[in-house]
C-alpha cells in the first residue's frame, strides 16, 4: 500500500544480483500503476497478477509480495499454483489481523494532526507506529500519497482456512513482532497451524515497516535468496 516498485526494488540488498526480478506497480496503490480498484473478494487480483505474467511470457515463476502485494501473491499461488513455483510472504495483509481499535487509535489522532499541520515532526509521530526506523525518503513518499495520490485504502480481506490449505507450493512467511495491522505471531500461528511445510521467521523488534538499514536489506537479501535458490540446484 502507497508504495512504488523502485522502493521496494531497493530494500532488496543481495537479492537483486542473483534473480532476475520484475516488480510490477500495484494497481491503485502507485501513482505509476493502474487508477482502479478491483473487487478483493474474487480473483481479480490474481488475474490481474497472470495478465502481467502472460504478457511478460512467463510461464512460471517464484513470487514475494510485501503487505498488500503479499495478499495478491497468496491469491495468485492459491488460484493460480501451476504458474507459481515458491510464494515468499513477508508482514502479508490477509492472514490474521490486528485489533482494528488499537490501530484507528495509534494512527487516527496523528493522522489529523499531520493533516492539519504537515511538519517533520508531525510526519514522524503519524509513522512512529508502523515504521520501525526513520527512512526520510520512505516518509516523505508516505507524505506525498497522503496529499497528493488518490489511493485505494482497502484493507484485503483473510483468506478462507481452505485457501491457505491449499497452499502446496514451497512457502516462506516473515512476520513482524510489533505490526500493529498484521502481527506477527498470529501471522505465524495461523499458518503453521493451515500450511505446516511453510518456512516462518518472526522479526524481533520490527513494525509493520521493517528496518529500512544496509544491515537489514542484506539479511533480507540473502534470506529471499536461500528460499529461492533452491529452484535452481
């Protein structure tokens, strides 16, 4: 949500020079992606996520997918597994959530706070909850959907206990410890509990936004990089 693929592109590390990677722009979540908001409760998402497949000729390939982009990946691979070959699933929107109170609690106040009065300080205190470092280039993209880009505010919904069971392909969850909107332990519970072959790691100390450090993106790297070499030995 309210991300560009170039972002994402660069918290990558190590990853990015090992695969060949395509990151296509969410649609209604980018100002460069499609202005439309599909239905979430069929397969429009995963279609959408075949049709760029399909007109980029491939035939098959390993998905990641980071909050939002995590529901269109589980979606993908649960309707779709003949053209999924690893699903990697990292802080994923549509497994468990988090206390809708507790989350309109810590963001609404701020969020009409920074509304009426955009400052630095303002902007920090609207991301504190969800950004586990201050990144000024993630906040100020954050501060430019927030005034500028018409933004699809949905929140995807939970996957059926079925869909996730049907979950067969090699899967890899990486949830956060103190995500306010999906968290992680209930994350990990429920698919460990639905997809018991699934790889989980539970980040320690980490938001819904995860560390936006070099330390962190070359973990990250070599660890997407573990899970999807593994289609080539």
């Amino acid at each position: 949500m309210r991300t560009g693929a170039p972002f994402l592109l660069g918290e990558l590390g190590s990853l990015m020079n090992e695969f060949r990677i395509y990151a296509p722009e969410l649609p209604g979540q980018s100002v460069r992606g499609i202005d439309v908001k599909l239905p979430l409760s069929d397969s429009s998402y995963a279609d959408w996520m075949i049709d760029v497949m399909d007109s980029l000729v491939i035939m098959r390939a390993g998905l990641f997918g980071v909050s939002w982009g995590a529901f269109i990946a589980r979606l993908t691979a649960s309707l779709h597994p003949e053209r999924v070959s690893r699903i990697g699933l990292m802080v994923p929107a549509g497994i468990a959530n988090g206390s809708h109170l507790s989350g309109l609690a810590k963001m609404a106040f701020p969020l009409v706070r920074y509304k009426l009065r955009p400052t630095e300080l303002n902007l920090k205190l609207l991301l504190s909850p969800i950004f586990t470092t201050w990144d000024a280039d993630w906040a100020e993209c954050f501060a430019c959907s927030l005034n500028d880009w018409k933004m699809d505010t949905r929140i995807p919904p939970l996957a059926r206990d079925e869909e996730l069971e049907s979950l067969q392909i090699p899967t890899l969850v990486l949830a956060a410890d103190e995500d306010i909107s999906f968290p992680g332990e209930a994350v990990i519970a429920r698919i460990k509990r639905l997809v018991p072959s699934a790889e989980t790691e539970l980040l320690r100390g980490c938001k819904h936004c995860p560390p936006t450090t070099d330390q962190f993106r070359e973990w990250l790297g070599e660890r997407l990089s573990r899970f999807y070499r593994a289609d080539s030995v």
